[in-house]
C-alpha cells in the first residue's frame, strides 16, 4: 500500500490489483473503477498492519477468500459504516437534548480528532497525514459543515425514523452527481436499488408523515448538501488513504464548528463529556468504514445500503426513545433488506464474470 498523499501510477494500482486477484492488468480506469482496485490494500491497510506488509497475511487472505469480490467488501463496509453512523445519531439526539446542536457537532468532532491524531501522528508526524489534495478536503469541509450545521439543528426536532428517512434520500442526489461528476456509469440495477430502497423508507415513516415543520424542513435541505461532501470524499480517495481524509475531515470540521460553539458556548458535565467522547468514536469508526467502502466500490453502488439504517434507528427509536416500531416498519426494512441484498448479489456477480 503506497504511503498517503503520493500519486501512484496507473501501472502500480493495476499490480497492486494483480498481486491481490492473480488477474492480468487491464487499461487505464474510471475514478469509481480505479479505487476498486486500490481499495484491495486500503482494505488490507484497514484490518491489520502485517497484512498490509504481506499481502498473504492470513487476516487479508481470509477476509478476501470469504468475499472474493471487492464489490462485496465495500458494501460490506458501508453496511458496518451505517450501524456506527446510526450510534452516532442516537448519542446525538440524547445529548441536544441538554447541550445546543451546535455545540454537539463542535465536541463530537474535537473529541473524533483527538482519538484518530495520536494514531496516525506516531512516529512519522505530519508525513503520515502529508495530502496534495488539500483543495479538495477544504471543498468537501465546506460542504459537510453546512450540511451538517441544518443536520444537527434538525435531529433534536423530529423523531430519529423520520431523519433517517429523509436523510436516505441522499443516494438519488449521489447517483446523479456520481454519473455527472466523477464519469461512474450508473446501471438500471442502481437505479432500481435506489428507488426501491426509498420506496422501503417512506413505507416506514408514512405514518410519521403530517404537515412540514422546521425539522423536517431543515433535514430536506441538508440532504443534497451532505451528498456533495461524499461525491468529494470518493473523488479524494483515487489518492488519498481512507484514514488521511478522516484526519482532515476532523481537523477542518473541528475548526469550521469552532464559532457556531462559541455561539452558544457550555461547559459540558461529566457525564455528558462522556458521551461527546463515545459519539466521537462512532462518528471517527463510521466514516473509517464508509471512507474504506469507497475505496473499495462505486460510490453509486455502495449508497443504496445506507437504507439499512432505518432499521437501526427504528430499534434505537424502540430501546432509547420509547417509539413503538409497528407492521409498515418491518414491511419498509424486508423492502429495503432485498434492494440491498439484490444489489450486492449483482454486483458480485457482474465481477467475476468480467462485466465491470
């Protein structure tokens, strides 16, 4: 796995895909294509340090004899990405409850950042971090702190169901902005994953549904702007390391949060210090995962299995929060268990018969 932030050729990723497949190096790949290939190592990278050094180490080789396909790693890592996105949720929505929103979103990132920095920054320093793509991480910190700023003023006003919901509109903005921005040709199955997938959603929160209010308002506007923030993740991981964009995610956003918390600034208790911790490490594992599943599969492919989420939140509703999930929620998550389920099947198979 090549050190992060140095541009590779196209020459070495189709070894690196080699070594990985025992396939034959084919031409020069799409963006969504090119990071299938390179997230092989980014995957291994992830999972453990010797298997990075060996690509034969046995925590790889097993991970990539059980799913050959990395398709199907990289939906399998979305899949884990959502469960720790739907925790960070739940701390968030318990702890705007006592502190402002904003001042959530500041501490939750301070707190993600001084977990991942001591990691990375051991030893080698700022050079384990080193980006030439600083331009883009400060675009897509834009784009994430104003998506994010109508995010967390809208999840202490409606039910974590109904955000979920609104928020899994986001893979049709996706879609679009993949095939329009970073040349990912969206098949008719991605399509229908996605419309089927909604379809599942809005089973579950239809009852949920009356007249618009601000929350709901608020959610819907930040839906588009939170896609951005991911077409540009995706782009930035044809040459960055999932855990380098992680770091300046935390970084720029920790720094972009700072005035909205002064805004309206507390000092937080002990045991809601606590808890700004523990959404840190959901918010820090979740877009590790999320970052790696990027690497590993298209974008479009990989956005439709974030509906699985509503069926985390409806739980964390039930457990947390005393909703009562009833016969339209289970219906809504069989519908969005198969379009996900669908998706992966066809996308492993169209690998291994050379369609992609």
């Amino acid at each position: 796995m090549r050190a992060p932030g140095r541009r590779a050729s196209p020459q070495v990723d189709a070894a690196e895909s080699d070594r990985a497949h025992g396939s034959v190096a084919g031409p020069p790949l799409a963006v969504g294509e090119r990071g299938a290939r390179i997230g092989d190592s980014g995957t291994r990278g992830m999972m453990s340090i010797s298997a990075r050094k060996d690509p034969k180490g046995v925590e790889a080789g097993i991970f990539m004899r059980l799913m050959p396909s990395p398709m199907a790693r990289g939906l399998l890592l979305a899949v884990i990405a959502g469960i720790f996105f739907q925790c960070l949720n739940a701390t968030v929505k318990m702890l705007v409850a006592e502190l402002p929103p904003l001042f959530v979103a500041w501490g939750r990132w301070t707190a993600g950042l001084l977990m991942i920095a001591p990691f990375l920054l051991a030893g080698a320093g700022l050079a384990a971090v080193r980006t030439d793509q600083i331009h883009l991480h400060a675009l897509r910190a834009g784009f994430h702190t104003t998506g994010y700023v109508l995010w967390y003023l809208a999840v202490g006003l409606i039910p974590l169901a109904e955000a979920a919901a609104l928020g899994f509109s986001g893979p049709i903005f996706v879609a679009i902005g993949a095939a329009l921005f970073l040349g990912e040709t969206v098949r008719a199955r991605r399509w229908v994953a996605v419309v089927v997938g909604f379809v599942g959603v809005l089973i579950i929160v239809r009852p949920g549904f009356g007249t618009l209010n601000w929350g709901t308002l608020l959610m819907l506007a930040s839906v588009p702007v939170i896609a951005g923030s991911n077409l540009v993740a995706k782009k930035l991981t044809g040459r960055d390391d999932p855990k380098v964009i992680v770091f300046w995610q935390s970084v720029l956003a920790t720094v972009c949060f700072l005035p909205f918390a002064l805004l309206d600034w507390r000092v937080p208790t002990v045991p809601q210090l606590a808890w700004l911790v523990l959404a840190g490490v959901f918010g820090q594992l979740g877009y590790l995962f999320m970052t790696s599943a990027y690497r590993l599969a298209d974008i479009s492919a990989v956005q439709p299995t974030v509906f699985l989420g509503i069926v985390w939140a409806a739980a964390f509703d039930y457990f947390l929060f005393g909703r009562n999930a009833d016969l339209a929620t289970f219906a809504g998550a069989a519908i969005i268990l198969a379009s996900t389920s669908i998706i992966a099947h066809r996308e492993a198979a169209a690998a291994r018969q050379g369609k992609r």
